[in-house]
C-alpha cells in the first residue's frame, strides 16, 4: 500500500515525536508545526524518542492513513538531531531508513536519469 501511494514528497520530522498522538495530533503538528499542509500528496514520518516506533501519516483524498511499525529488535537509524522542524527526504531514503539503514548511503548506486537510448 505505502509504495503504491501516489506521494510527492517525503517529509521526516526531526527529532522525536510522542507517537500517543492520533492522526489529528499529527495532522496539527503538520500544519501548526511545521507549516506544512497534511492534505499535500506526502508523508510525513515521525519516530519516538526510544527510535523503535514510526509512524507515517498520508492523506488519501477521502481520508488519512497511518501507518504505524514497532520494531521488536534494534531501532531506526534517526538523524539526531535538536532541530523541531520537518526535513524533506527521499522516497528512497525513507525505504533505507524503514529497512534499519541511515539515510546517507555512499554506496548506493547514484540515481541515473536517462535521456535516450544508446
């Protein structure tokens, strides 16, 4: 479902998150927060203190999902970081985030984006 999403932009809320909040408390901490629009075809990611929780908010065009993970080993590689705002990340960096990697990867193949067929 999330990679079928039709998502622009991927926003990571810096720092940690009480994830007791619902979708409204998010939405807000969207909107009033981040001056950010929770209605906009993104995601927005937020992780817990103990960075073993994400939650991911998306507005579907007739309503919200939250998508919600609990790791049951380890944690997420969370940019630490004192900033309180949102950080636009990539839909590529957000899989290496949810797959235990930090979001910098200097191995990764870079993104090619081709013109024309050789």
């Amino acid at each position: 479902m999330l990679s079928d999403a039709a998502v622009e932009c991927v926003y990571l809320a810096c720092g940690a998150t009480d994830l007791r909040k619902s979708i409204d408390g998010l939405a807000a901490l969207v909107q009033a927060g981040f001056a950010l629009n929770p209605f906009a075809p993104a995601l927005f990611v937020f992780c817990n203190r103990p960075r073993d929780k994400v939650k991911i908010l998306h507005w579907a065009g007739d309503g919200f999902w939250l998508y919600y993970k609990r790791l049951e080993r380890g944690t997420f590689r969370w940019p630490r970081t004192t900033d309180s705002g949102a950080r636009a990340i990539s839909r590529r960096q957000l899989r290496w985030l949810l797959d235990g990697l930090s979001l910098e990867q200097p191995q990764a193949h870079a993104a090619v984006t081709a013109r024309t067929v050789v």
